[in-house]
C-alpha cells in the first residue's frame, strides 16, 4: 500500500493503447480508484497534449500509448474545503467576486478545488469559460476579475497592464504610523523596479495599538503592499510572511475596483459591501 500520508509525485507513461487514465493511475500508484477519481477532480493529474502540459478530470478518458500522466498527491490539500466565493458584479463577458482569505487565485500543481477560478468554473451561473486575469494573495481578501471569454480576457489584462485599473484596499496595521491628513507615499523599490504605494489614516485603535489604512497602488509589484508596510515599520496584522503571524488571517482587503469597460466604453466602480469591508470605504475611492 502506498504511504497516504505525505505528498506524493508519480510519473507514469502509457504503455498499452486505450487504457483509461483511472486504470493506469490505480495500477502505478497503488492508490484506491475512488482516491484517483477524486484527485482528479480537483485537478491534481495532468497530462500532454499537443505539447501542453493540461489537467486531466477525466477518470475514463482513453489515452494513447507513450502519453504521459502525473498525480500530486497530498492528502491534506485534497482535504481542504474552499469557503464560498461572491458574485459582486455581472457584466456578462466578464465578472468580479469577493474571494475569501485562503483562497487562491488560481490552482497549484496539487490540485485547483480551492482556487477561485475553478470555483467559477464550477459554481458560477450560467456556466462559462473562465480565464485569470490577475492575482490576489491567496492569504488576503476582496475583489478579483474573471474574464469569460479570451478577447476579454486580453484586454482586461491590457488594462492592468497600462495601470488603467484603480485597486483599492484597506489594511489593519500595527502599530500608530503619523500619517499627515494629506497622506503619505511609500516610494521603496521592489526587486530594482519602481513600486508607489499611497496611503491614508481611515482609523486608530489605540488600545490594541492598530491602525485602519486606505490604500492605492500605482504599481503591482509581488507583495507590494506588504512589504511596503513592513519596511514603513507597520507590518500588516496577520502577515505571517513580512510581520508577525497570529491568531488573525492577514487584514488586507481589496475593496473596490474602478476602470472603463473595455466594451460599452462606460466608467465602471464596483466596491464592497458593507459588510464585507473592515470600515465604511467611501472615503478615499
């Protein structure tokens, strides 16, 4: 029997025509079928095709000899329950959901059930293509956009690209930084790159020793505001990777959106509800 409790990697090449990959995977991997069924399904198998390197879902699908399959198994991401994504706007070619903390935003090698762009695929109505546009740390929360078809898709990505989309987060920090009513600017190169990072006071906690920012990017460098805040001195709460890990999950949240519809044309600014957001963000959108 196979160890089933640390993750596993196998490599298999199909040797006789017309085995389905359910057969192939229970035969080299010694795992039961319902444990492949079910790995499958949440997109921890791939295989080649046409040169590409795709997941494979389906258990009866008849492979041709010399194809090559792998499985990451680990039980414990296989395990993982995603917690339920949010449509927040509809705009039929495209569409922006709340994606909780914990959440990826897309799948890993090991499987793609908890990311959102599976959850889309899966649970979005009606049902459509899905394709990322750009990313969220998978330990923060809030806005992401989901192209549904591949024109969107690009040009949404253009307009990330030319810095023509207004991200908006709020984040809990540590600490009391004096932030003049003006704001302040956070200029720190990343990776030898430029990277802007505007921030407003929204609110203090003096007795837990918090404060409650509104910020703007100028910029989309890895981790940006993360370690634009840790370098500032005021790591965000929660950043177990920049600051100090706690009993809290990482208290960044994107909480609105703004940028004209590469389509109608029109301005269009999705934000939040109210619920949703650590404070009332109609202050600096």
């Amino acid at each position: 029997m196979t160890d089933q409790s640390s993750p596993k990697t196998f490599a298999l090449t199909v040797e006789t025509a017309g085995k389905t990959a359910l057969d192939i995977l229970a035969e080299g991997t010694g795992l039961s079928r319902q444990r492949i069924k079910d790995a499958m399904n949440k997109g921890a198998v791939w295989w080649n095709l046409k040169g590409k390197t795709l997941r494979l879902r389906r258990a009866t699908k008849p492979l041709n000899k010399g194809c090559k399959i792998q499985l990451f198994y680990d039980e414990q991401v296989l395990a993982r329950k995603p917690e339920a994504a949010q449509l927040i706007h509809d705009a039929q070619r495209y569409s922006i959901w709340f994606k909780p903390h914990g959440m990826l935003s897309q799948g890993s090698q090991w499987g793609d059930h908890c990311s959102l762009l599976r959850w889309v695929e899966v649970n979005g109505k009606p049902k459509r293509e899905c394709f990322l546009v750009h990313r969220l740390d998978a330990d923060a929360a809030g806005l992401m956009l989901i192209a549904h078809d591949q024109q969107s898709a690009a040009r949404l990505s253009h307009l990330f690209q030319s810095r023509d989309i207004r991200k908006s987060y709020q984040a809990w920090v540590t600490g009391l930084p004096a932030i003049p009513a003006g704001g302040v600017t956070l200029d720190y190169p990343l990776d030898g790159k430029s990277a802007i990072t505007r921030l407003h006071t929204v609110q203090t906690d003096e007795a837990t020793s918090r404060t409650l920012l509104d910020i703007h990017i100028d910029t989309g460098r890895k981790h940006q505001i993360r370690r634009h805040l840790a370098t500032f001195g005021h790591p965000i709460i929660g950043d177990r990777l920049y600051g100090k890990a706690g009993a809290e999950p990482l208290q960044l949240l994107a909480y609105a959106l703004s940028f004209v519809c590469p389509f109608s044309q029109q301005s269009l600014a999705v934000t939040l509800p109210a619920d949703k957001c650590f404070t009332n963000p109609s202050r600096h959108i």
